[in-house]
C-alpha cells in the first residue's frame, strides 16, 4: 500500500483540530487533517456564547474553519481513521490507505456511543474489553467477539482474526457497514445482555446464544482515547492526559478540544487546538 506522507496529521476536523492545522500551517508544515463527520460543533444550531460571532450556527463556523484551512494548503480529507501506529514516525490508517507523520494530533472530540448492554460494564476487564492490540493476546486460541458494524469494528476483528481461535462480530441489530473478512462470523441479532460466571462466557442474544471468551468493543468510530490505549498514551478516565501544552506522554502526540475533557466548549477546543499546534511547530523543528 502506497504511504503518503506529511509533517503533521491531524484525526479530528472539528474547532480543536482545524485551529492546530491552522498554526501548523501558516508556519510552513504539510499538514493533513481527517474527519469523519462535522462532529459536534455541526450539531450546535445557534451558537451564542463564541467570541464575535453571535448567533452563529455550528455548521456555518465548521464550512468557514475547512476553507479557512484549504485556502491557506491545509489537506482536509473525508474519511475516518481507524488505526494509529508510532514507531519514531506515526502512521495513521484509513480504509483508502496509510499516511505516515513526523507529528499528530488527537482532536476527535467526545466519543458519543456507549455499550448499553446489560452485563458490559460487570464484565469490563473480565472478559469485556476495549482494544484489541492492547488485550487480545490474553485470548490468543479462544472464541471471541467484536462489537460493532463500521470500519474501526473491522479493523479489530482483522487484529483478532490472527489471535483468537474465532471472531463473531455482534452488529446488535444494525446493518455491517463494510466488508468483514470472511472468516468472521456476522451475528446481526439484538443482544438482550451478557452473561458468565467470573469472567464473560456468552452473549445471549433475541435470536439465541454465541459462547465467547472476550468481547471488544469497537462502536462507532475510533476515539481518541482508542487510539491512545493502543500507543500506552496516558489517559484519565477515558480523557487523553496532556501537558499545559497539550503534549501527551509520547514525544510528537499532541491531543486537543473535548478529548481531554472539560469544559466542551468551542472556545477552549480553539484555544487548545492553537496551543497544541504551536507546541507542534517546535517539535517539527527541531528535525530542521
Ligand atoms: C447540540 C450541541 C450544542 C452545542 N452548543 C455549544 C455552544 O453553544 N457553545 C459552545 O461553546 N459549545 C457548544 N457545544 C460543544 C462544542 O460543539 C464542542 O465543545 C466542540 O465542537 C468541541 O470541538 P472538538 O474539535 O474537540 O470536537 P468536535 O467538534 O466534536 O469535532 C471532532 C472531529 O473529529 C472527527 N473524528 C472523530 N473521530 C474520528 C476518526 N476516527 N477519524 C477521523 N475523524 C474523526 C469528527 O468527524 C469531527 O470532525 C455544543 C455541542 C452540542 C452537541
């Protein structure tokens, strides 16, 4: 696969991470920003309380950052990343390919699914997990599962596939949004809960019972914090822990907006975004 590569990039193209582009740009880095969707900052209607500009909608300030971005050479590329390795260089993987950076930053904002079944949050760590790099090899030779439908669910699976003796993907009534490989097994069933004895042993569906061992949860698509427990970034319940200058615990990783957590403000994503993309700037040169 052909690895297209550049100074920064950045997964998350919302407030957050369009202001680090910004910064990151204007200071002569190619710099490529991922987005899935227009995030939340799409799903305010009427914003009032951002500095001069009164009334503005979210989806009105998410346009204006893009072309902001573009008109200045940031690359804005719709698509979602679903894998983030670092080994001196970090390489982010998409379903379309593999883009390789000196520098990234976390900008993916606040995960919105949660695991509403009953029994999920007895199990976690008991059988219920959420990374598949990090927990697989503790089920290498037994049946497991995925929970999920879209391409962060295939892309665990993929990993499981080469650890576990089977892997089922559980969509729970939705519809697979991509291809799994076919030795996945698909259960597309409503799942009523999960159950075992210590540790996780079945999931027990409206439409009848699969016996796993481990259960990986990969809703939606990869948070933040997804791809921080995969690197062994530091991160406090669930938020990515960085420094006053949003630099997490891996030199080059930056994180910014609500994925650090509160106050989930565009303000403060902006501010942050500002600052994360300057402390990148000083990373990136110190390589020059
Ligand atoms: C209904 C609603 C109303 C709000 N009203 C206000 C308000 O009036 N004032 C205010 O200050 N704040 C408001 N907020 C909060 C504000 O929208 C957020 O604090 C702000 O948008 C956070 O910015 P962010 O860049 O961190 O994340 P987001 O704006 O959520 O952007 C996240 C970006 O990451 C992308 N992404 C996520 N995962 C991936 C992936 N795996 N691959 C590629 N891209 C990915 C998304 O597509 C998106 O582009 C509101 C929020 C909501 C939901």
């Amino acid at each position: 696969m052909n690895l297209k590569t550049f100074d920064a990039i950045i997964i998350g193209g919302g407030p957050a991470g369009i202001s680090a582009a910004l910064y990151m740009v204007r200071a002569n880095f190619s710099v490529a920003v991922f987005y899935s969707d227009g995030g939340d900052l799409s799903r305010a209607k009427k914003i009032d309380n951002y500095y001069g500009l009164p009334g503005v909608s979210g989806k009105d300030l998410f346009k204006t950052g893009h072309a902001q971005l573009a008109a200045l050479g940031g690359r804005l590329i719709s698509g979602e990343a679903i894998g983030l390795e670092y080994d001196g260089v970090f390489v982010v993987k998409t379903a379309d390919g593999e883009y390789s950076a000196k520098a990234t930053v976390l900008a993916t904002g606040k995960p919105k699914q949660t695991v509403k079944i009953p029994g999920a949050e007895e199990f976690s760590g008991r059988g219920v997990s959420f990374c598949a790099t990090c927990d697989g090899f503790f089920y290498r030779g037994l049946p497991v599962g995925v929970l999920g439908a879209g391409e962060f669910a295939k892309e665990e699976s993929d990993y499981l596939l080469n650890v576990a003796s089977s892997v089922t993907v559980f969509t729970n009534g939705a519809q697979a949004a991509t291809n799994f490989d076919s030795r996945c097994v698909m259960s597309t069933g409503k799942i009523l809960r999960l159950e075992g004895e210590k540790n996780l042993q079945r999931v027990v569906l409206e439409d009848g019972i699969a016996k796993i061992s481990g259960l990986f949860v990969a809703l939606g698509t990869a948070s933040a914090a997804d791809f921080a427990k995969k690197l062994g970034v530091l991160i406090n319940s669930e938020n990515i822990s960085v420094d006053n200058y949003m630099k997490t615990n891996i030199p080059g990783l930056f994180a910014a907006g609500d994925c650090v957590g509160e106050p989930y403000q565009i303000s403060a994503a902006v501010g942050e975004g500002a600052k994360a993309g300057l402390a990148a700037v000083k990373f990136l040169r110190s390589f020059k």
